[in-house]
C-alpha cells in the first residue's frame, strides 16, 4: 500500500509539473525554445497597406512599425513572397529588396518564397509567368534558374542574404503547370526544383533551400510528393508546410501535424519549419492556444529538428483585400494570438 501510495504522489507531481499541451492554452510549462528556433511571419502585404495607409499600432496604442512592432511582440524572423512580374509592382524584385533590408536592419532573419508566377501559386493553381508560358522545358529551367539568381543577387548587393529560401510556394502538386505538375511528371517537377536549388547555391552555399507543401497533417501527401521527388533526385535541405486549422479541431490537426513532421524527419533525414500557420483574427484566445501548443511540440522535435513557426500576415487587418485570418483587430493592434511567439 505504501508503494502504490508513493508511485500515485509521483504521477501527480508529474502530472501537475508537466501539463497538458491541449488543454486549451497549450502547455504550462513548455521547454525553452532552442536557440536557433525562428518565430516568424509572412509580412508580404505589409508596403502595399502602407500605401493604402493603414497604420500599426501597440497593444497600447503606440504607432509603431509593423515589423518592428513584431519584434517587439518576440518575432525574430519575417517571409517575404517573390511574384515574377506582378501588376501594380508588389511583391517584384524591388518591393522585396525593400522589405528584407527594413527587416534586416532590425535584426530580423529572412526567408524568401519563390512563388515562380506573377501572382499566387498554391495547390490550386501554380500558373507560369506570362512572359515564360511559351517556354520549351529547357528554356523553363533557365528562366526559373535566372529568376531565383537575379532575385538573390539583388538582395546580397543590398546587403541581405537569406536564411532559408522556398523553391515553390505549396507545391502540393508541382510548379509551373502543365510542364511541372507533379501528378503529370515527377521528373519534371524534380528538375525544376533542382534548378532553383542550384541558383540558390550559386549566390551562397550556405543559404537553406524548402520544398514547401501545404496541409501539414496530412502525411499521405507529403510522403506521395516528397518520395516522388527524392526517386527522381529532388534536392532540398528543409521541408516546409503549411498548418491552418480551426477553432475546434487546432488540437487534433497539431498532434497529426508533429506525427507527420517525426515521420518526415525519420524518412528524408530532413528538419522541418511550419512557413505558414494561421487561425480567424476573431477566435484570438484558441489561435493562441493553437499558437503556443505548435511553437511548443515543434521545438520541442527531437534533435532540434523543428525549425520554427510562421505566421501568414498576421499584421491584415479591417479585411484587407478579405482575408480574415490575420492576428490584429480592425483597430489595428494585434490580439493575445501573437502573445504566443513572446
């Protein structure tokens, strides 16, 4: 009795200092990040608010600089996306340089998302830049190659040479469709990538190239992409994803979200970083939650395997351009979501 009445005293305090991670506000005692843990977002639509006028303010009140009110809020890294030749200019060549040299001189680390279109690409759609639509496949890869380079080259001779960048954005199914979809032809979609990895390379070895794949709970899709690329010589050093749950099912999609990250990690010997995550602006305490279980049970990946967590323009806000999953309110402050990455 007296041993049974010891091991329960033990599972209690075990319990009590350990915490559950879905409780509802994540862990209560979660490990302290490691200390190349990236807590991120995508601020890609920040210049063109700007010019729209809209300002950024501190919980307080303070107007404040968005990127720098993100550093204030314990963000140490941004996303930049890269559209070909997009109407109106943002997002090209110049906006981006723009962006990372105001990121970098506040310290912040970069990532640069290669989009290889002149608008959004994602699982529903990678269109080819109009000025590559007419391409033979050789001619594709040297544009995609000359694109990445001179993308990258201008960023260095700004001062600014990234941490990590993405050949292709969500490429559940390839690239530049028809030539690069995956479900049409592997190889070429291997090939493309390839290409930009050794643009990549070119302008600093150092540099670390995602493949990045939208839904990351879903391991089936991930395992169907990323063997397809490795059977026809895929290169990438980091594997990326994106995670987007609800309200009601955060905890569920986390727990298959870091099974299918260990899985990942155990079959291409690759770490791993969440390049997107986000959660509706008006549901602020479960994003928070959801926030603070996923940084938590990423840094937490064997191996400090898991890179880091992005959050996908959190600073949208008063429903611009009718996105509704950012992390400020129409007031333009950010809500406790953000509480999570400080």
């Amino acid at each position: 009795m007296r041993k049974l009445l010891l091991i329960s005293c033990w599972l209690l305090f075990s319990c009590s200092k350990t915490g559950n991670g879905n409780n509802g506000g994540g862990n209560n005692n979660p490990a302290p990040l490691h200390p190349n843990f990236a807590k991120g977002a995508d601020i890609s639509w920040v210049t063109e608010m700007e010019g729209a006028g809209k300002k950024f303010y501190s919980a307080s009140g303070v107007e404040t600089d968005c990127i720098q009110l993100l550093k204030n809020l314990g963000m140490n890294a941004v996303r930049l996306r890269v559209w070909v030749n997009p109407a109106g200019g943002w997002n090209n060549t110049a906006d981006v340089v723009a962006k990372a040299v105001r990121a970098k001189n506040l310290g912040m680390r970069i990532m640069i998302d290669f989009h290889y279109s002149d608008s959004w690409a994602d699982p529903g759609q990678q269109t080819k830049p109009a000025a590559w639509a007419s391409q033979d496949f050789t001619t594709l890869q040297q544009s995609l190659y000359n694109h990445t380079f001179d993308v990258l080259t201008a960023l260095k001779t700004a001062g600014v040479t990234p941490e990590w960048v993405q050949v292709g954005n969500e490429t559940n199914d390839g690239m530049l469709w028809p030539t690069g979809k995956a479900s049409s032809s592997m190889a070429n979609f291997a090939a493309l990538v390839n290409r930009g990895y050794d643009a990549v390379k070119a302008v600093d070895p150092a540099i670390k190239v995602i493949v990045h794949i939208s839904n990351g709970h879903d391991n089936n899709l991930f395992r169907w992409i990323l063997d397809g690329l490795k059977n026809n010589g895929g290169k990438w050093d980091i594997t990326g994803m994106s995670l987007y749950p609800d309200p009601g099912n955060w905890a569920v999609m986390n727990t298959q979200c870091i099974g299918n990250i260990n899985d990942l990690i155990y079959r291409y010997n690759k770490p791993v970083m969440i390049c997107e995550a986000g959660m509706s602006w008006d549901q602020p305490d479960a994003c928070k939650s959801f926030l603070s279980d996923l940084i938590n049970k990423v840094n937490t990946v064997s191996g400090n395997n898991g890179l880091g967590v992005f959050y996908w323009e959190p600073q949208c806000y008063g429903n611009w351009k009718g996105y509704t999953k950012g992390a400020f309110d129409n007031s333009g402050k950010p809500t406790i979501a953000l509480n999570a990455f400080n």
